[in-house]
C-alpha cells in the first residue's frame, strides 16, 4: 500500500488531488487508516471516470449488455434474461454415454443446480414448446439424434440444497414438504384414468403432507410408476445436492436417521427400478461407504478426477476469457487468474463460476465470494479432528506449499474420526484443494501432490484457522488485534508480547510436540497477516536456513526473522539459553543477508525456545 504523496509522484499530480480521488471514492481499494489514505500498489489513475466508488462503470453502447446471472439457478430465466455460459452439451455427453443412473459430485457453486434444470427442461413433457429454450443453443446444433429426445420424458425434480436443519425432525419435515410439491408438478395423474384408487389416495397423501416417515421413503418409486402408467414411458429422476442433508445430519447429530431414510429413498427410486429411463444426481461427496447405492450396478459417479464431464461444471479458460471480452473487461484476466482459477477437473482447468460472476458484477473488485456464501462447516470438522502432522500440512499449503496426500473419492464425513488423514481427501472435492500430480493406486484411491487453488481459497484456510483458534480460546481477539496492530504501528515490543502470547495458548492447547510442529504453529499465525509480508520458510541465506522470515512489501514495515529450537524437559534457566542460543544463530550465520541486500536494514530477530507447553521469546533490533 502506498501514500497520497507516494501515488502523486507517481501519476505526477499533486497530494492534495491523489487524497481528493480517495475521498470521493474513484480509486479502487483505497482505505483510511486513521487520517491517513492507503492505496493498492497497483491501483490505476482514474484518468477517465472509469473507475467510481471502486467499481466499473461502462460506457453504454447502441447494444445493452446482458445482466451476469448472480445466484440464478432457473434455467429458462438464465438463459434468456442473462448473461448464458452454455453447457448444453452435456446433454449430448450423456446421451452418447447413457448410463442408467449419473452422480455428479462437484464443489458447492459450481453450477450444479442450474445444470440440473437445465437437463429437466430439455426432457420434460410440457404443454408449453419448451425447444425455443435450446434452438440457439449447442445442442441444438447436434442433430436430430439429440433433438428427439427433448420434451419427451416426464421427470421428477427434487433438490436439496436448501435442506440444512437442526434437527432430523425439521429435516424430514423439509423433505416432506419438497415431495408435497413435487407432486403437485404432477397433479395431471388424479385425473388420469390410468391410476388405480389405491395409488390416488398415497398421492393425496403426500400432496396433504399427511404421510409418515416410512410413507415417504417410497415416494420416488411410487411416482415414477404412476407417471409410466400415465404417459407409457418411464420418467426421469433427478435429485440435486443430494448429500447436504446428510451433511448437516453429521454435524448436527442425526447422521444415522439421515442416511437410513436416504437409503430407502433412493433404493426404491434407483435400484432395480423397471420405471426409470435415467437418473441424475449431484453432490459434493460421494457416499459409497454408507451403502446408500448398494446394489445399484448401473451407477456412473464422475468426479473431480475424472476426465468424462470435466468442463461441463464451472467455467473453461475459453468460457472465462469470452466473458470478460463481453463486458470489456480482458485486462483483468490475470488478476481474476490468481483468484478463482487453480481448479482441475479431469484434465479440464477450471474458474470458480461463482466468484467469476460476482467479481465481474461488482466491478472487479477481488475478495473472497464463493466462501463466503455459506458456513464452512467442513472446516470445523476438519480443525476438530487434525493431527499435530495435519495442522502442521495445512501451515504449509496456507505458505502456498504442496503436501502429499492420499485422495479417497469414496471418503465421508464420518471416517473423519477413523482417519484424520481422510481431511485432505473432503478439502479437494469440497473445492479447497487441488491435485498437482496424482498416481492411481491399486484399491482405486490416488496419491496426490495437493495445493490450495488460488488467493480466494488461501483466504478461508487463513479466517476458519484463525475463526477455530479464537472458538477454542487458543488464540484471542485481542492477540490477534495486538499482532496485527504492531506490525502496522512497528512497536517491535508489542509483537514480542503478541507471539509470546498466542504460543503460550496454542502449546497448552496442542500439549507440545517437536520442532516441526511448533514451526507449523508459528507458520499458522504470521500467515494470517501475510498483507504486509511475503514469508518464506526453510530457505537458504547468509551461512545458513532460516526457520521463518517475513519479507515486509513496505519499506515501513520491519524485516522479521525467527529461529525455533525444541528440546524435551528443560527447566526455566535452560530454556532462556536455548532461545539465546537460537537468537545468535540468526546473527552468527547471517540469515539476514538477503533483507539487507534488498534494502532493508530495520530488522526484527526472533529466538524462540520450546519445552512442551513453555516457551522462551528472545529478541534484538
């Protein structure tokens, strides 16, 4: 971040017209900090009017341009009210491939429902001429090998993402109320004369929100059958997110409930089914292990691994690139690169389309829109359950590391508890991971190098690291506050007094470990402020390795450097020895050298001792 004064040299204007453009709101990212204004390195002068209250505000053409479909799920207004990435050809994938029953499990908003309405609006029946919605499309250009299929199964349509309750009690009542209106899609078959009495009052039942729990779980199979009955062809089953009621059941306790009653649900709908023509489902888990598909040979499940489907969910390089042009926006592309691209499904590379749309709609403004759209639950799990090695792998991945993980596509939320090395495998198809390389394993799972995607994901792992430490009183708000404040006003003693703080929690909290572990601690905490700093690790200067060494990206900001030693059972006098001994080590083999060969000569030195839960804070300027 720069001054007024440091921007005016810069754009050869005065201080006073640099501070007038913060006030009134046309640069982008400028904050005040106190009286005084702060603006990005990189932030352009707004010369044309271009930029106003940080946001893109462009000029209008003879051709208005088409509004970005921010939380637009429903196919048909997507397509034509909106700005329309097509995945039609999905639809000619499948039908190439047919499989009787497809789950897709992908992230959490990467355009899982919209391609799910999509696939009920090209099948459905319909008294409406539902093919205008796809004669501009891609498929549409496929042949009438596609076409014939469109508008002519009956479907049945059920998503579950909004299925997130407390209790099995609301859950099931939610399910109810989801099947009550499903139904009610297909109020045509209490006229039909084709549908037996018996079958009719089931129907009135679920469509009074009168049945019971046993009642619903054969609420698909019944529906399909009287829907074959009715139109002499077997419908389509499709069930969107259909794992986040399990989700929620795992971390609200009624995890058994959930899944007993999904079994049944989907047995009846899926397995052995003679009224089915195809099913879909998406999720962001495959739940193998609970056997809620047991049985069910003509299962086709397609990943984040696999190369079948691999750029139908999110959006291509190709796709993000075409969209930028349109709205004139292509010079962002590298910045929109760093922050949501990083994603490989298949072999296919990937943009978050979420954070995309968001970016682009409010200006090209970078911040974090895909997580925060909902809880991370999964990292509460995750920090519950990890190991002194896992929360030592996560610091690595935050400092922008690779770790080496084995990836189970059949993992769940419960092996959490059997295995905390299953973490890495929900990170990567929960969306906050992905695979650099990866070797196929005899019993079907992979090993992978892994790394955080981009900026946008290394920002969750920073808040729900720090967000866990806070809950569980390892870390406070106010040592958070004072480190970051210390560093910004450069009082070196309350940084001290800062980390000797936030150690002395964490090490009670963690009951010690080696010298690795109490590496991956202070790595957790200065990634927290990694604005100010670049940090480095391990790396090589003067005579020697440093343990950590933060790099300040202003010349305001102190160089920091830290050196950890580690021994068992020290006593009080001992341990002051061992962080003096670690402090000079940092002067005698010059870990300093690379700063000052930068120009920086304002140096902060940390030795830092352990002894199970003491630690030792010894520091020069």
């Amino acid at each position: 971040m720069k001054t007024c004064s440091e921007k005016a040299l810069e754009w050869n204007v005065t201080p006073r017209t640099v501070n007038a453009m913060c006030k009134n709101g046309r640069i982008q990212g400028a904050v005040k900090e106190k009286r005084t204004w702060l603006i990005p390195d990189d932030a352009e002068k707004p010369l044309d009017g271009r930029i106003s209250t940080g946001k893109y505000s462009r000029k209008k053409t003879g051709k208005e341009k088409k509004i970005l479909p921010v939380g637009i799920s429903d196919y048909v207004r997507a397509q034509s009210e909106y700005y329309y990435v097509d995945k039609t050809l999905l639809i000619k994938e499948f039908l190439d491939r047919k499989p009787l029953v497809s789950l897709f499990t992908r992230p959490r908003r990467f355009g899982k429902t919209l391609n799910m309405d999509m696939l009920r609006v090209f099948f459905e029946i319909s008294e409406d001429d539902t093919s205008k919605y796809f004669t501009d499309k891609a498929i549409w250009k496929c042949g009438e090998k596609y076409r014939r299929h469109q508008g002519k199964y009956p479907v049945i349509f059920l998503t579950f993402k909004d299925v997130k309750f407390d209790t099995w009690e609301a859950t099931i009542d939610k399910i109810r109320g989801l099947l009550q209106e499903e139904y009610g899609r297909h109020q045509e078959l209490l006229s039909s004369d084709r549908i037996s009495q018996y079958e009719r009052e089931y129907f009135e039942k679920i469509l009074g929100a009168l049945a019971n729990e046993v009642e619903l779980t054969s609420a698909l199979e019944r529906l399909s059958k009287m829907l074959t009955v009715h139109y002499g062809k077997a419908p389509i089953i499709i069930i969107d997110e259909y794992d986040t009621p399990i989700q929620e059941g795992y971390s609200k306790d009624f995890y058994d409930e959930i899944i007993g009653f999904m079994r049944n649900f989907f047995s009846g709908a899926f397995k052995d089914n003679k009224n089915l023509s195809y099913g879909f489902l998406t999720g962001i888990l495959r739940i193998a292990q609970e056997s809620i598909f047991s049985g069910l040979n003509n299962l086709s499940v397609n990943t984040v691994m696999d190369e079948e489907y691999d750029s139908f969910f999110g959006f291509t390089e190709k796709e993000t690139e075409k969209l930028l042009a349109y709205y004139g926006m292509s010079e962002k592309e590298n910045e929109l690169r760093d922050w949501y691209d990083g994603y490989l499904f298949g072999n296919e590379e990937i943009y978050n389309p979420w954070s995309v749309i968001n970016y682009i709609s409010k200006g090209c403004i970078p911040q974090a829109y895909w997580v925060n759209t909902g809880k991370n639950e999964i990292f509460e799990e995750i920090m519950n359950a990890a190991t002194d090695d896992v929360v030592e792998k996560l610091y690595i991945l935050l400092q922008g590391g690779s770790v080496v993980a084995r990836i189970d596509q059949n993992v769940v939320y419960r092996s959490l508890a059997e295995d905390p090395a299953n973490i890495y495998s929900l990170l990567l198809v929960a969306g906050y991971l992905k695979t650099q390389k990866r070797d196929l394993q005899a019993d079907g799972s992979y090993l992978c190098e892994v790394t955080i995607p981009n900026k946008e994901i290394a920002s969750v792992y920073k808040s729900e690291i720090l967000s866990h430490f806070l809950q569980t009183g390892v870390i406070t708000r106010t040592t958070a506050n004072k480190v970051a404040e210390s560093l910004y006003a450069n009082d070196h003693k309350k940084l001290q007094s800062a980390v000797a703080e936030y150690l002395d929690k964490s090490i009670s909290f963690f009951d010690g470990g080696a010298e690795g572990f109490y590496h991956g601690l202070m790595l957790g905490l200065i990634a927290l402020m990694d604005n100010q700093y670049k940090i480095k690790s391990n790396r090589e200067s003067g005579d020697g390795r440093y343990d950590i060494c933060m790099i300040p990206r202003e010349k305001r900001y102190p160089g920091i450097l830290f050196e950890l030693k580690w021994e068992k059972n020290l006593e009080e006098e001992n341990l002051d020895l061992l962080a003096e001994e670690a402090l000079q080590q940092i002067t005698t083999l010059k870990y300093d050298a690379d700063m000052r060969e930068d120009g920086i000569t304002d140096i902060l030195r940390f030795g830092i001792a352990f002894s199970g839960k003491k630690v030792r804070v010894k520091t020069i300027i």
